[in-house]
C-alpha cells in the first residue's frame, strides 16, 4: 500500500461523502449520474447501505434492512442526517480494529486491515465523486485518496466485475489524466463525465 491508508484514507473518503450530499441542491436529487441507471438520490442510499454493511459484518449487527444493488429512488428524513449516522458509525468500527489486523470481514469476503478500510473508502469516495459531478459541484475525488485506494481497486474490482457485473468495463486514459482519472476509468467510469454527456 501507498500514500494515505487504513483509518485515515477511510476518514477522508467519509468526509467527501459527507460533503457532496451536504451541497447537493434541493433540485438535484433527481439528476442523473455515472451510474446509469440511478439518480442521485439512489447513490445516496446505495452509498449509505454499502457503509452500513462494512460495519455490520464486521459487528455482526445492523445490517441493511434492503439490497444495495436496488436503492430506493426517494429519501426519508435528513439524507445527510441518516448519512452521518452511518458513517459515524462505520468510523468507529474500524477505529477499533487493530492495523496490523491479518483480516477484517467485508460485504466483499475477510480482507487485511488496509485492503478493508481501502475497499470501504473505494466505496464511499468514488460515490462521492458521482454525486458531485451529477450535482455540478467540484469533483473532490483527491489524488492521495485515489492512490491509497488503488491497491484494494486491483485487488477486487476485476472479480467484481466479472462475477457480478457491478463495474462497467475499464476505460482508457487521457493524456494528462492523473491517478483519480486513472482510477475512475479502471472502475469503469469515465473520468470527464458531464450530466450534459450522459
């Protein structure tokens, strides 16, 4: 692993989500994003759940009462509210694991400490940069935390695509594209993407 890790890169990531859905307009939640198929408000929920579930596997407890893969296209109470909620929560799980832990249990099968918390950021972070592309704002997808995710990309993301079909196929990179470019395309996603391009 590389650059910023394990707790630190989680806390990041949870700090741009925390953000992105803070600034959304109240006329964005509608708008499309880089997954096709979905709405912000759907990002949303997915993001929330697939956190909770980082949590709960490793607490055995507080689990996702629906499917990540099919959230729900509305909202109930404060999203950014119920958001916080879960990643307080989700913080505190993996603050209390031990770095040098030689696997943490994860939504995508046990991992190591570092791979675990780089897989919950992948996670939370790239959603982040969804939303905040879909909604107009500032694309917070930083190069330190694309690097310090990269390793559980490599790690997982094939598989996933291949088993499940959750990632688009990887895209090529520009000229001048940097390491969360590089990333964003090896997940399938294209780094430009505008809601007028969609």
């Amino acid at each position: 692993m590389s650059g910023i890790e394990g707790v630190e890169l989680l806390s990041r990531a949870h700090a741009c989500l925390r953000e992105v859905v803070a600034a959304v307009p109240e006329g964005g939640w509608a708008a499309p994003t880089p997954c096709s198929e979905w709405t912000v408000r759907q990002v949303v929920n997915h993001a929330r759940l697939d956190q909770q579930a980082y949590g709960a596997v490793v607490t055995g407890h507080g689990l996702p009462d629906s499917d990540p893969f099919h959230p729900a296209d509305a909202l109930d109470g404060d999203a950014g509210a119920e958001l916080d909620k879960v990643l307080r929560a989700v913080a505190e799980v993996y603050e209390g694991l031990a770095a040098d832990a030689g696997e943490v249990p994860t939504p995508l099968g046990p991992l190591p400490f570092p791979l675990a918390s780089a897989a919950a950021a992948m996670d939370a972070a790239v959603h982040a940069w969804d939303i905040a592309v879909a909604t107009g704002q500032d694309a917070p997808l930083a190069e330190d935390v694309a690097e310090g995710i990269r390793p559980a990309a490599e790690r997982l993301v094939d598989h996933l695509r291949d088993a499940y079909g959750v990632f688009a196929p990887a895209r090529e990179t520009a000229d001048g594209d940097g390491r969360a470019e590089a990333l964003l395309a090896f997940l399938g996603r294209d780094p430009h993407w505008t809601p007028a391009g969609s």
